[in-house]
C-alpha cells in the first residue's frame, strides 16, 4: 500500500505516495530521478548510497522511504553550489581522488559529515570517517589527501 | 534486492507498540535501525506480514539518569553513534568501546543499543559489555513490565527472553562503584564493518585502590552459542593484588576452561581459545588502567 510522505530533500519540499516497502535509495533514484546516489550491495556494507539524514550519514539503502517522512535529506546534487563545485567535491578532483567515481558521492557526503563536526580532523578521523565507504579502484590515499586539503584550507581561510 | 511487501505501522507511544504487538504477536517484526532488519527482508531471511517502526516513539530514545538510584535507563532505540558522544557513558569504557566497534559511521548512524542486543548475535560488540556491568533490560507488554539481568537475556544465536508480545524498551545501567575500571577490545581482521573473532570485555573493581580485587567480571563473545561469562578466571582473580602474573593466569583459565569456540568461516576454534587468553589478559590490563 502507498503510503503519503512529506521529504525534503536538497533544500526542496516534496509530498510523494511511497510503497512501505520502498528504501529510501530507491526513491531518490526512482521517484526523484536523483541518479547521483549509487546503488552498490544494498546490504549496508559498501557505502556508495551514502546520503544525509537529517545532517548524519547513513547508508540510504537501508532506510524505508516511509521512515524519512518529515524529514530532511541531502544528496549530492544538494550540495553543489549553483556554480562550480563544493570545496569537498573541488578538492576530490584536484587531489586525484576520483578514479571509477562510483564510490565518489558517498565519500563526498561522508566526508562532508565529518568536517560539517570536526572542521580539524587529523588523519586517522578522515579513516574513520570513511571507513563505511569502499574504493573498489582502492584510491584511499588520495581521498583522504583531499580531505585533508579542505581542512587545511579551512583552518587558513 | 527488493524487499517483501508488509503492512506498515508506525505507532508513538510505548503503550500503541505493545498493543499492536499483542495483537499481531509471531507476524509482526519491529524495525528500529533497520541496519539488520532491512538486511534480512532483502535476503528473504524474513518475511513477515507486518512490521512495526519504532521511530516515532519518543519515550524510546530518551536517556535518563537517576542519581537517587544510581541508575541511567538508555532507550532502546538511541543512536549508537548518539550514545558514544554522551557524557553518561564515559565510565562505561568497556561499552562504548563496543559501540564504537559496531559497524560504520553510516550504521552507526542508523543502529541502535537495543537493536544490537535483541538481534542476539554471538558475536555483538555490546553485548559482552552488558553483562559484564550486571545491566538490565526492561521489557514492556500490554500486561505490563518487568525487568531480565543481561546476564539471563540470551537463550543461543538470535534467541533471547523476549516474548511473542513483548518488547525491549530499555536498558539500565547501575553506577560504578569506586575504583572499578572496565575496557572491551574486539578481535577481527580489520578496523570497521567487521564481525568479531572473538571479543572480550572485562569490568574490574578494587577494594582501594592498590587492590585487592573485590569484583571483577569477564565477558567473552564469539566463542559460544551466546556471550560467556568467564568464571572460572573471575575465581581466579577475586580476593588478590591485580598484577600480571595473575591476569596471566586467569587469562588462562579463560581460555582452557570458559570458552567453547566452534571452527568456522572466519576462525577455528584452536585459534579463537589461544586469541580468548591473549584478549582476556589484555582486557583485564586496560581495565586496570582505567581505574581513576
């Protein structure tokens, strides 16, 4: 059965019928054509479906589209200025840190809840932080070089 | 992977939860984190006809600290990343070290307390922790409460006390007493997202504070059908000066005679009671260290 759900998601409001049994993944893909957010194992164990839930990452393929009613979701479209790139994003591509790029939304959005709560985090921090999201193209190194070079930039600016 | 159709409900009291519950009993499933829950309807592992949300319950996630009894009641639905971050849970190394072991970021972010504990896993990173600090869980029903040490909540694998009609509200931690240090450390073959291969948790109170040891418990997972306590080691240790050679000797025993590990996928059982005396040595050491 449909059920009615009130979401907002990037910035935008949205009234939308859902299956109860519809995740939240889903329904950023599928009912708001939001193609950015990956679909890897769907079992909470890849990451590449990383959205925030209300500011917190969460894996969005284990999350009902019912159980985000009324609340506030963010996506990587969300976080795009309307030119040019967010510093995360801006950082990813000069550091080299996007090879495949399947893995590159969620990292972004892990990495985007870490320094939204720590703007400072040293190298270990940045680990953990993206410890629930896996490279297959195994560029790890250069991911957390980014992020690295965003607080950095941050702390000077 | 799709998920199985369900009838969907999402009460907001307690009291709409145990009712539904008594009503629909085996063909209801509550769903909190969902971190497992999601999981096992994408796998087909379950199917049921309806499934409850407990997300709209806020007297569920609500921690509260009563200094009068000594006791702080965590609902079973807080956060576990919430948890790790509260200022009650300092004393708790053991625990919060479990949490922080569960799963990701992005679990931890979704996962609750009371979801780690009624999955019943074997293997759990709160579990240990739970028993070993004498915790309690409150179990509501329409007729009512009442309340299961830890240390009789699990029956095996995915099994515990909790009735067809009940469900896990709360769970309440006692006070410290002084001089008691506690530490957790989870074996597993990497940092995150790792199910352990064995994990032990020790509690530790002396009677000053050079000892001797006047209570200790030691809780290890992994390496039986349920969480075990390790009481042949805890005999050892009651009544004398904390020391290595006695932590040691325990560890020892621990490993010889309180464990029954199974050979599997991730482990064989020889492995895990030589990992159960080294873990258990050193949980015994940090909890030590952790006395302030």
């Amino acid at each position: 059965m449909k059920r009615l759900i009130n979401i907002t998601v990037n910035q935008k409001k949205y009234e939308l019928a859902v299956e109860s049994n519809m995740t939240l993944a889903d329904m950023i893909r599928e009912e708001l054509k939001l193609t950015g957010t990956k679909k890897g194992c769907g079992l909470g164990e890849c990451g590449a479906c990383t959205v925030l839930l209300d500011g917190k990452s969460v894996s969005s393929c284990l999350v009902l589209a019912v159980e985000a009613d009324n609340r506030e979701v963010t996506t990587i479209e969300g976080i795009e200025p309307e030119n040019g790139l967010h510093p995360i994003q801006q950082a990813f591509v000069e550091k080299g840190a996007i090879q495949c790029g399947f893995c590159t939304p969620g990292m972004v959005l892990s990495s985007k809840a870490l320094l939204d709560e720590n703007p400072q985090p040293d190298e270990q921090d940045i680990r953990r932080a993206i410890s629930g999201n896996l490279c297959r193209c195994t560029g790890y190194q250069k991911i957390v070089e980014a992020v690295q070079s965003v607080s950095i930039r941050k702390q000077t600016a | 992977m799709l998920i199985p159709r369900f009838n969907y409900h999402k009460p907001s009291t307690l009291k709409e939860a145990c009712e539904m519950k008594a009503e629909f009993k085996d063909k209801a499933i509550f769903l909190a984190g969902g971190t497992d829950v999601i999981v096992n309807l994408k796998r087909g592992v379950i199917s049921p006809e309806n499934l409850i949300s407990l997300n709209g319950i806020s007297e569920m996630t609500s921690n509260s600290i009563d200094n009068k009894k000594g006791q702080t009641a965590i609902g079973a639905c807080s956060k576990v990343a919430g948890l790790v971050k509260e200022k009650f849970l300092l004393p708790y190394s053991a625990l919060k070290t479990g949490m922080e072991n569960i799963g990701s970021p992005i679990i931890r972010n979704l996962a609750t307390l009371g979801g780690n504990i009624v999955t019943a896993r074997p293997a759990a990173d709160s579990s240990p922790s739970l028993i070993a600090y004498k915790a309690t869980a409150v179990l509501n029903s329409v007729s009512g409460k009442r309340e299961v040490s830890m240390d009789d909540f699990f029956l095996g694998p995915g099994k515990t006390v909790l009735n067809d009609d009940e469900i896990l509200s709360a769970i309440i931690l006692d006070t410290l007493a002084s001089y008691t240090g506690s530490a957790y450390i989870k074996l597993g073959t990497r940092k995150a997202l790792e199910i352990s291969l064995v994990n032990v948790a020790a509690i530790l109170t002396l009677e000053k504070p050079d000892g001797p040891i006047a209570d200790v418990r030691i809780v290890m997972g992994a390496v039986g059908p349920v969480p075990l306590r390790a009481k042949t080691a805890e005999k050892i240790l009651i009544g004398e000066k904390p020391e290595a050679g006695l932590f040691s000797k325990a560890a020892e025993a621990a490993s010889l005679k309180d464990c029954s590990p199974i050979d599997d996928f991730r482990g064989s059982a020889e492995y895990r009671r030589d990992m159960v005396k080294v873990l258990t040595e050193r949980a015994l050491r940090n909890a030590l260290n952790d006395i302030k």
